[in-house]
C-alpha cells in the first residue's frame, strides 16, 4: 500500500511538473525565435556558418545527454540530463556577435527544456504504465482470486459444519439405542419382579458365592 501510494503521488508531481515546464517551453520558444530574428536583422544569415559548424564537429557532438534511472516504489524512471555545453567562440565581437551569442544561449536553454520534457514525459509514461498494471492486478485479485478464496472458505465451512451436524445425530443415534436397552433390561427385570436396585445386590451377592466356592 505505501508503495502503491508512493508510485501515485511521484505521478502526480511528474505531472504537475511536466505541465509547468511545457508552459515554460513555450516562453522561452517564443524568447529564443525573437532572439534568432534581432541576430539575423544584425548579422544577416546566419544558417551556413550553423551548419559548417555542425559539419565540424560531426565526430564530436557540442552536447551530449547522460541518463540514469531513480527508483520509485520498484520502478524504474529514466532521468536525462545535459552535459556542459561544448561551443565555439568565433563569433566575432560586434553587435551582430553580440546577437549570435544571446540567441545561442537562448537556444541552450531552449535545449534544456526540451531535455527536461523528454525525461519527465518518459517517466510519467513508464510510472502510468506500471500503475496500470498494478491496477489490473488489483482488481484480478479483487475479482478472482480472492472470491475463489472466499468459495472455498465457505465451502470449507460448509462441510465442517455438516460434519459436526453428522456428529451430532450419530451421538443422539447412539444416545437413543442406549436408552432403548436400558429401558428394556427395565422392562425385563418388571416383568421378573426384580427391582433395579435388587437386581445389583443380587449380583453382588453372586459374585461373593463364587468366592466362597473359589477358596
């Protein structure tokens, strides 16, 4: 239950969070485009030199992203981060150089951002996914399993206690063939004139007759 509760509050959070981050985004997109057409207004086109510079480093990228997982209620969420950003500086030092670097820095922000929505966007799907799961297993147990259970328990109990209700009618079975004899040893002894209690002294007395005749 703490896990399960654990799992559905990192969800809420992951969402809350990916929510203000893409509202974020959006800003900083709309910063970044007005930055980028201020350096072109300056500096004029700036696409080819981008390019050669991405041509230049093809074998050795300017940002690269690290990943590792955290654990939340025994699943686990990717995490990226970025790695410090590797540029160059051959910009110039005018006014259009001055553009070109607020749009970079701009940009690297933007990349920031977008990295950071990777990694909550992945996370919120993998948790919801594991929370699915966990639901539909939840309600297998609710109901499957556990009615099974609870028909074998009751038939369990069922069985005892028909059992105990045999036990009960064998034992007044046996309490009626016992009274049935006595009443007739009784009846026998009535119809001999022999009382109950003489009858028992009768038999002691023959016991001790036997006695006598042993010694």
């Amino acid at each position: 239950i703490n896990a399960e509760y654990m799992g559905v509050a990192r969800f809420r959070k992951l969402l809350k969070e990916l929510r203000d981050v893409k509202e974020e985004l959006i800003i900083e997109m709309k910063k970044a485009n007005f930055s980028l057409a201020e350096a072109k207004y300056t500096a004029g086109d700036i696409s080819m030199s981008v390019v050669e510079s991405v041509r230049k480093r093809k074998n050795n990228a300017a940002v690269k992203a690290k990943i590792r997982h955290d654990n939340v209620a025994g699943v686990k969420l990717p995490v990226f981060r970025l790695l410090e950003f590797q540029t160059e500086e051959d910009v110039g030092i005018g006014k259009g150089g001055e553009q070109i670097r607020a749009v970079r820095s701009s940009f690297q922000r933007l990349l920031e951002l977008i990295v950071k929505i990777a990694s909550l966007q992945t996370s919120f799907i993998t948790l919801d996914e594991a929370i699915k799961v966990t639901n539909r297993r939840v309600n297998a147990l609710e109901k499957v399993v556990v009615p099974k259970i609870e028909a074998t328990i009751a038939y369990i109990i069922s069985e005892l206690d028909e059992l105990e209700r045999e036990d009960f009618f064998r034992l007044k079975k046996v309490q009626k063939v016992k009274k049935r004899v006595a009443e007739a040893e009784e009846l026998k002894l009535k119809q001999l004139g022999i009382r109950k209690g003489q009858a028992a002294d009768l038999l002691q007395e023959n016991a001790g007759f036997g006695d006598d005749i042993v010694a």
